[in-house]
C-alpha cells in the first residue's frame, strides 16, 4: 500500500459525540460480557450447567449481550491469538483480568470454540445450554449449533482451529499456498458478488417488490472487503451492469463502496474507518430506488416530473437511513457521511475569464462525507453522463473544483489515474488478473 497521506481527521468537531460515547459503551459492555463468561466457564468444571448458582450471573449475561445486539445490531466475539474481539473492537482489559481471560481462552480452545455470533436477542435458558457444553457431564465436540442433547438457536459458534488457521496464514504470507494471491483476487471476486446480490435484495425492499431486509446485514460483507482491501491495492474496482438500457443500481452503489475503500485505506485510515465508510458510499443513493431508468435517459428528453424526481432522490435517501432499525451510533455515522457529502466544499470565487481563481470554505464537512463526494460525482460523471475517467477527473478538478475539498481532490485523481479500466461485453467468461 502507498505511504499514508497526513490528511487530518475528525476531530472532536466533527466525529459525532455520540459515535464516542458509543465506543465506551461497546468497551464497558465487552469488559462485562467476558467477565461473565469467564465466571460461568469457569464455575462449569465444578457444577451442574442446571445448578441455581448461575441463575444471577446467567441474567448478568444475557443483560449484556442483548444490550449490545440492541446498539449494534449483532455481537461477534472472537478469541484472537491473545486478545479478545468484540464487533471488530479490541476489548481492552486491565493487567489484573490477564490471567482470567488466559483461562477463559484455554478454556475454549479445549472445546474447540473461537468464538460466537449472535443477531438477534438470546434468553438465559439458551445461555445455560452455551454453559453445559463446557461442563463435566458434556464429553461431544461442539458444533455451530452446540451438542445435540442442548441445540443452540440464536447463538452461532465458530471453531478455534478454524480461526486459529485464519490468523496463522494472516501472520505468515509465505506459508500460504503458491496461488494464494490468485485465491485472494477470486475471494475478492466473492466479496464483491456478495455484495452486489445484499444490496439487489435491499433496493428491492425499498422498491416495495419483497419484504425489507435490515441494513446492518451490510456490515460483515463491508468488513470482508475491508479485510480484502487493507494490505493489498484492488485488483479491479467492479464491474459496471446494464440490463438493456438500465444501469444496475446495485451495482453502482458497490462500486462507490469498493472505490472509497481502496481511496480510504490509500488515505490511511483504521479499519474501523474504512468499513463505515464503505457503508456510507453503499447507502448514499438508496433513494434512486425505482430510478434507475430515469439514469440512462437522456437528460434534454427527461419530463420535467422525472428531474424533479432525481432532484429530491438526495432527500429519499436521507430519510430512508433515518429509518434504519436499529438507528446504531453506525447508521448516525452512515447519515452524517451521506448528507455532507450532497453539499459543496466552498463557493467559487471567479477570476475576470470566468475561471475558478479562489474557493471560500463552506461549513465544516465530516471527512467520510468529503471523499463520498468525489466517489459520487465520479460515478454520475462515468457511469450517468458517460465521459471518460481522464475527461471526468479534468472536469472535477477544473469547472467544479470548489465542490471537493483541494486537499483530498489531487490524492483521488492520483488514484484513479493509476488504475486500469477494462469494458467486457458479449457475456463472455470474465477472467480476474
């Protein structure tokens, strides 16, 4: 990956107060929940799984993790080398909780658990089960589901050797297999299909054509792509679907996620950053849903009922984010990237032939929004108006230069300038070099 650019971050200005506030709770309750488990893991060995001594620290639990299915929308735990993970969020333990959270992961690598996810409320009844399979009378491996005599209904389990294998080929490159990074490029071929085919089945609930699927199902793919992206360029930045004349939404809005990924991690950002960003760029035209012929009309033959509708498609958009359930500190950040990035930078200041000379800042933009900006308008300029990338980029960093902010403009162009487009048609077999 390139050096990392020094471009100043949000700060206490503009990183929302609740998105702070949130990462303290997610610490607090990720210090509880281990805390908890660490407790009845341990208590396990000695008693019954049924035993009323871990009706109070059941409840304990269970409080806990359902606190944090209600704000984040899903837990993940994962036991990680030496390190507990909790929604991709390092859990930082004080030195004295060393020892316990030593035992508590010996204590699952001996049952061959990593960890666990879970989407949706769990009840202590369910925990109970989690528990017995670290009891004295539980001799079965446990799968994704636990033991056969104590199936598991709302919690999913992952396998320690499984992830212990993961983090093994993270640590060492060279022990991966010769054709590793063809596996990678064919992976991140998968990544994306995953997300085209997540956000066909949203746009069509938004469309009203099936039942809506939550939002926050996005957020594993986005990591996945993070994951996929972090250490290594892009091999290919999508591909761009029509059917007949109509472009695929749902594609365009993948690409928008996948560019700023790439850009963002270009930029230096954490991976925390990056995955909502991708977020924010995957949501930032919802309200084109139902559009989408309306793009690859020819604007000087649009009626003026279908300008007035790609006019307002901003506005859809916002409010449908302000319905997402549940509104997370994730989707506030998602809400806030999306509608700074629908205002310009600054205002032109024009020299006597009419060029833009000056910029006069504008109000102070977030920076997911300032680069969903120019990921959105080098989208419409590509895809929409059908110009070329150079003809684009000149565009941008001419004429409408005072839209972006000049100090992340030229870092974007020299990024896309070094990429390479391929256009595949006919339906052939597409092959990912």
């Amino acid at each position: 990956m390139a050096d990392k650019i020094d471009i100043q971050k949000p700060g206490a200005a503009s990183v929302p107060a609740e998105a702070r506030a949130a990462t303290v709770r997610l610490q607090a309750a990720g210090r509880a929940l281990l805390s908890h488990l660490y407790m009845l893991v341990r208590n396990a060995r000695l008693y019954s799984a049924d035993n009323r001594i871990f009706e109070k620290p059941l409840q304990l639990l269970c409080d806990a993790m359902n606190a944090v299915v209600a704000s984040e929308g899903r837990l993940e735990l994962v036991a990680a080398q030496d390190a507990f993970y909790l929604n991709q969020a390092l859990i930082r333990m004080d030195q004295k909780s060393a020892e316990s959270l030593r035992e508590l992961r010996q204590d699952m690598q001996a049952r061959d658990i990593g960890g666990f996810t879970l989407e949706q409320p769990v009840t202590v009844t369910e925990l109970r089960d989690f528990v017995f399979i670290f009891s004295k009378e539980n001799a079965e491996a446990a799968g994704e589901r636990g033991v056969s005599a104590r199936k598991l209904l709302s919690l999913k389990l992952r396998r320690y050797e499984k992830l212990k294998e993961i983090f093994s080929q993270a640590r060492d490159p060279a022990a991966q297999p010769a054709e590793g990074a063809l596996d990678r490029r064919r992976y991140a071929l998968v990544v994306y299909a995953r997300l085209v085919n997540f956000m066909q089945r949203f746009l069509a609930g938004q469309r009203g054509e099936r039942a809506p699927i939550p939002w926050h199902g996005a957020m594993r793919l986005m990591q996945d792509m993070v994951d996929m992206s972090y250490s290594h360029r892009a091999h290919f930045l999508g591909l761009t679907c029509h059917r007949g004349a109509v472009r695929s939404l749902a594609h365009r809005l993948a690409n928008h996620a996948l560019l700023s990924v790439v850009v963002g991690a270009y930029l230096g950002l954490e991976r925390e950053e990056l995955r909502d960003l991708g977020l924010a760029a995957l949501f930032c035209e919802i309200g084109l849903a139902g559009l989408e012929d309306m793009l690859a009309a020819d604007p000087k033959q649009m009626t003026a009922e279908g300008r007035a509708a790609l006019a307002s498609a901003h506005g859809r958009t916002l409010r449908a984010i302000l319905r997402f359930s549940p509104f997370t500190p994730t989707a506030a950040a998602i809400l806030t990237a999306v509608h700074d990035s629908g205002l310009d930078f600054g205002k032109p200041i024009r020299d006597l032939s009419g060029r833009v000379s000056l910029i006069e800042p504008g109000p102070e933009l977030v920076l997911p929004g300032r680069l969903l900006a120019l990921i959105r308008r080098y989208g419409a300029l590509v895809e929409d108006a059908e110009l070329t990338p150079e003809l684009a980029l000149g565009l941008m960093n001419g004429e409408e230069r005072h839209r972006f902010d000049p100090a992340l403009l030229p870092v974007f162009c020299r990024v896309m300038q070094g990429l390479t487009r391929r256009e595949i048609g006919g339906g052939g077999k597409v092959e990912i070099f």
